[in-house]
C-alpha cells in the first residue's frame, strides 16, 4: 500500500458528494512495455470513500466491474444455458458431429456477464456493469456506495482480478483522487517492470509451450516460444502460466477456419436471437475426447484440432494444459481463438 501524505486527505466537508476514478486496465503507458503486454487489474486496487460518494470505473480493456452482495463470490463469466438447452447439429468440416453435441450449450451467466442492480450499493444486492459486449469503447460505470464497510469487487471475465472499496463515515479523511491517481501509477509502474522483464522470457524447457508468460496482474498475449521444432512423434504441452488471469485455447487448422471460429466466440444465439449470447462450442469444448488424437494435419477433414478452453481457473474442467502428439513432419500453425492475435507454429521434422 502506497502511504498517502496528511496533504492529500481530504476532510469530509470538502468530500460530500465527491467521486472518486478508478481503472480497469492500465491507467496509463509506461515506455518499453510490450505491444502484446496488457493488466488485468484495478488502479488503485483499493480506494476509501465516504458514505453517500460515488465510485467511478474507466474500462481500458475487456472487463466487468462486478460487486457482490457483502461475503458472497463472484458469479462465473460463461456457464451453462440456464435452459437446460445442449449443443446441436455441430458438425466438423467432414459432415461429422461433433462429441459435444448434447452437452450443455454454453452462454454468457446473467449475473457475471449482464449488467445487474441499480446505480447504488449497499452490501445487500449484486450490482455489476456487465460485459462491453457493444461495438466502441465501453462507457464509464458509477456506484453511489450507502453503507459503511469494506467491499471486495470482481471482473468476471479474469479470474483474480479484484479490488477493494472502502466506505467510511463522513467524518473521517480519506485520500483525494490527486493521491488515489499517483497510487495507481506507481501501482501500474511495478506491474509494467514485471510486462518488460517478462517479454524477454525464452520459453519453458523440454517440449513445452507457455501461453502467455504471466502474473496475476500482468498478461502477455503471446505463445513461448512463437515457434518450437520438435522430432516426429513428440508430444508438445502447452501450458498456461502457473498464476494468469486469462484464458486460451490452442486451435489447429485452416486459417479461415479458425478465424470463423475466433470471430464467433461469443455471439447471438442462432436458435434464439433473443435469448443470451452464447459460446461458440467448437472454440469452447476439445475437438476430441477423452484426449487428443496424434496429430499428422487432416483430423476433422479440414486439420481442425483444438483443446478447448484452458486456464488457471479451478471452476473450469479442462485445466490450464493441452497436450498433442505430432505423429507427422509438417509445420503447424495454431491461434488462441480467444485471442486471435496469438499465433504460434510447431515445426516436426
């Protein structure tokens, strides 16, 4: 915690009413961080208000700003169709169906992903912003805090990604935005060394790739390494970073087969546009069960082999690692279908 001078408190006369900002994302650019680098997390990650002052969250990236009631969790992000409704008519590029259809047909969860509540908290409900899932930058999202207490908040969409509003009486000095803003600054400074320091990463040993290289704080959206060769016949892992907020897949085939699947990842649902957004299951689930098939480029009549959703996430079932056999000399592009700038290839020989 940064200390704050006596200077920059300011006196509950002078706060009534008063708002203070906070960042989802970075709160600004530090130089020599990487293009592909990014934050997961709150500047400042934990600010004091009065009773009755409004919080203010600015979005510089993808995120929720979710506050349970008092004690509670945070709702999941994605989950399954509150329906009951399943996967159907999912085929590969060979006629095929998928294994997945009849599983649970995934959507975005109304409570972690919609926005909910009204515009004031009080410890009781569940207010949240919601996902930006409208096109242009998101819009500010504000909470009127009515209640003394101390109250942990959530994005959704990055597991561990939290912060802190403490609420105090109006007769006690709390920092003023001036202190609140140097606070996320040095904040966000420490977390960009780390983003610089870690974008020289090699990779990990052995026959290994790590899906971005990360803290909890910090991600980077790159593969390490982009390229790896390996004999035929060897199994690659690819692992997502042992602390991460994020989320991968590793997708083999087509270019514009992928670039379908990433640009469908969430969307409207086609048997009910007006239902919630859901999932894309071919992005989402493995391409196979119960392990993936040793690759040679023609699984699924178009090279298609994917391990489904990874990640650190103890909720999530498949794990934080994927695992291919390559039983052909090839080179082999994959992306991240959630974040399709992540590119990488497996050179067999």
């Amino acid at each position: 915690m940064v200390a704050i001078a006596a200077t920059t408190l300011v006196p509950a006369a002078a706060a009534q009413g008063a708002t203070r900002t906070i960042t989802a994302g970075p709160p600004g650019k530090v130089a020599g961080t990487p293009k592909d680098g990014d934050t997961n997390a709150f500047y400042r990650k934990s600010v004091t208000v009065h009773v009755g002052d409004k919080v203010k969250w600015k979005f510089n990236g993808f995120h929720t700003v979710t506050i349970p009631a008092k004690g509670k969790p945070a709702p999941a992000f994605i989950g399954p169709d509150p329906s009951g409704a399943t996967v159907a008519g999912v085929n590969d590029a060979a006629g095929n169906p998928f294994w997945f259809n009849g599983q649970p047909k995934l959507t975005l969860s109304p409570l972690g992903a919609l926005p909910q509540g009204g515009k004031s908290y009080n410890g009781k409900k569940l207010v949240s912003s919601g996902a930006p899932l409208a096109p242009g930058a998101p819009k500010p999202y504000s909470v009127k805090f009515t209640k003394k207490g101390s109250y942990s908040y959530y994005c959704t969409i990055h597991v561990g990604q939290k912060g802190t509003v403490k609420v105090v009486g109006k007769n006690k000095a709390i920092p003023s935005n001036k202190a609140n803003a140097k606070a996320a600054k040095k904040e966000y400074a420490k977390v960009a060394k780390q983003l610089i320091k870690d974008a020289k990463f090699a990779g990990p040993p052995g026959n290994a790739v790590e899906a971005g290289h990360d803290t909890i704080p910090s991600t980077i959206f790159r593969f390490f390494p982009a390229t790896k060769s390996v004999p035929v016949g060897t199994t690659v892992s690819f692992n997502m970073s042992a602390k991460t907020t994020e989320a991968h897949t590793i997708s083999f085939g087509p270019a514009d087969y992928l670039k379908t699947q990433a640009d469908t990842f969430i969307g409207p649902d086609p048997a009910n546009p007006q239902g919630l957004p859901v999932v894309n299951p071919i992005a989402a689930y493995p391409s196979d069960v119960p392990t993936l098939p040793a690759y040679d480029g023609t699984s699924h009549g178009n090279g298609y082999l994917s391990g489904g959703i990874i990640d650190r996430d103890a909720a999530t079932p498949g794990g934080g690692t994927t695992q291919v056999t390559f039983s052909k000399a090839g080179t082999y592009n994959y992306i991240c279908l959630i974040h399709p700038d992540m590119k990488g290839s497996i050179v067999v020989g």
